[in-house]
C-alpha cells in the first residue's frame, strides 16, 4: 500500500516577538534560523521517520531553493520523483512568528497554477493507499487523459475508484459547501479548533455525525491543542486526552498529528490507538523547536507516551 502526500513544502523564516502589533503600529522581531517546512512536507518527513514510505508532490520552480528543498525532502526518506515543476511559480516561503507560546503563519502567494500530474504519477495514485493533502491542492489538481481533461473532484474520484483513500487536513481554513464535492467519501478529515469553529460555528464534535454520514466521510477529527483530540469514527465517538508538557515551538504540531495518524493507519492497529499514538507525537513535537520538530521514531513517541501520561 503506497502513501502519497500532496501539498506545500517551504523555506519557514522564524522570528521571535514579545506581541503582535496591531494595524498601522510598529515592533521589533528576532531573527531565528531558519527551517525546511510547510505543512504537507512537515507530515511526509514525520511519516517516513516513522517507518513510512511516502512519495510527495508539490508545484516548485526551477531556483536552486526548489533544489535545496528536494534535496532536503530525500534526505529525510521522502521521495520526490512526481515532483512537479513550473519557472513562473514564486519561490515558496513561510514568515513565522513566535509570540507567547503561540504561532502566526504568513505564506507568501504561489497563485493557483493547476498541478498537471504526469501518466506515470496517475498510474501510481491508481493504486491502492492513502492520500494526504489539502483543498487548496486538490483543487488544482488536473491530468490529460486523451481529449479529456479530468480534475478535482472528478479526479479524486477516478483515484478512489482505484482504492486510494483520501485524508484532509482543513487546518485552519475549514470547508464550506462548495468544497463538500471533494470530501465526499474521503477516509479521514481533520479540522483544528478553529477550522471546526469555521466549518460548523460550535464546537460539538458528536453534533456533525449527520454531516459526516450525508457525506460518506468514515472518520472526522476535531484536534484540541493541549487538549487533545476526538474523532468519530463511523460515529463511534473516540477521545485522545493531551499531555502537559512545557511548549518551545508549536509550529508544525497538526503535521505531525496527521503524519503519524497516517502512519497509525497503514499499521493496522485499532483506529483509538492510531489517534493516541497521534496526539502523543503531536503533543511531543511541541517541545521540540522548528517545522518538523515531530520527526521521530515509533519508540520515541511510545516512550514519550509512557513517561508522559497524566
């Protein structure tokens, strides 16, 4: 069973502030080193740190920071070979500031160029797995097929056909109807705090059962921070408690969440141990300062689990 992850990587540019300023006002910042990131990325090297072998997709120029990015996305155990590439996008970066204890995220635009997939990567995304990515990139999502052009949803659908299992990460941004098309029978969508407050405006996991069943979704997730996460599954409501734990970094915790749920996933295990497992490397990751501050192995997050329970 393959793993495609299809989605943002980036050069993440760090800065440390004591506040946020506010329209028209003025601050200082500290410059902090900076890291390889972006999200789909973060949860590709936390998956193949894992034991996963995962194959990544994403729109890249032809700079030599697109090289430095692949190169650094090998390294990790990823594989890159369906990269796609087009001079006319922007270099991609991330601007991240740290301010107390939380994070904010601005991304400079790469546009919405469709991402033409090659015959040979539709002939591996025909195959049985998981697919992890996002709206945005399903969105763009396009391939020639003879006289016919067949994106997006439609696209998602020929994969499903073929037994690839999609999972969403909404993060922030949530879903609204004209985005249900694509999350139609998807495997597992996963919404943060916000992104669920976005979608649903409450934040009654047990509640959306209805709108998990119309739409043919089997799990929908509802991750909590420190607190956690819960999750119906096939409308069994799951609960994974959170960890207190002293946080350096949180940027890149839902990448790590959806990374090792993923992993969870393909092993086999009961789905209530895969979301354990997941909050546990999550919750882990925190204390760890950079994007990927979740890349570990299995053990790691098993003892982090046993040394950390409250």
């Amino acid at each position: 069973m393959s793993t495609f992850f299809i989605g943002d990587v980036a050069l993440d540019e760090y800065f440390n502030a004591e506040s946020w300023p506010g329209i028209a006002d003025k601050g200082f910042v500290d410059e902090l080193p900076s890291k390889f990131g972006g999200s789909i990325a973060n949860a590709a090297v936390v998956h193949a740190a894992l034991g996963g072998v995962p194959e990544f997709i994403s729109l890249l120029n032809e700079s030599s920071l697109s090289e430095k990015l692949i190169r650094d996305l090998n390294e990790n155990g990823v594989s890159t070979r369906h990269m796609i590439r087009n001079a006319e996008v922007p270099e991609s970066r991330n601007l991240i500031f740290l301010v107390n204890n939380e994070h904010v995220v601005l991304t400079v635009e790469i546009g919405q160029q469709p991402m033409w997939l090659r015959p040979e990567t539709m002939l591996a995304l025909r195959q049985p797995g998981y697919l992890y990515t996002t709206l945005f990139r399903a969105r763009r999502l396009h391939f020639q097929t003879g006289n016919e052009v067949l994106s997006k949803a439609l696209l998602l659908g020929d994969l499903r056909e073929h037994g690839r299992q999609s999972i969403f990460d909404l993060d922030v941004g949530g879903a609204t109807e004209e985005d249900l098309p694509f999350l139609q029978s998807a495997n597992v969508v996963i919404f943060n705090q916000v992104g669920f407050r976005a979608t649903f405006g409450h934040d009654d996991l047990a509640a959306v059962d209805g709108w998990r069943r119309e739409n043919g979704i089997k799990r929908v997730i509802r991750t909590a921070a420190a607190e956690g996460a819960q999750a119906l599954d096939d409308g069994t409501l799951v609960i994974a408690p959170g960890f207190e734990v002293e946080v350096t970094d949180v940027t890149g915790a839902g990448d790590t969440f959806g990374g090792a749920l993923t992993w969870g996933l393909e092993s086999d295990v009961p789905f209530a141990n895969a979301l354990n497992f997941a909050v546990a490397a999550a919750s882990r990751s925190v204390t760890q300062f950079g994007p990927r501050g979740g890349k570990a192995h299995a053990s790691d997050v098993r003892a982090f689990q046993t040394h950390n329970r409250r």
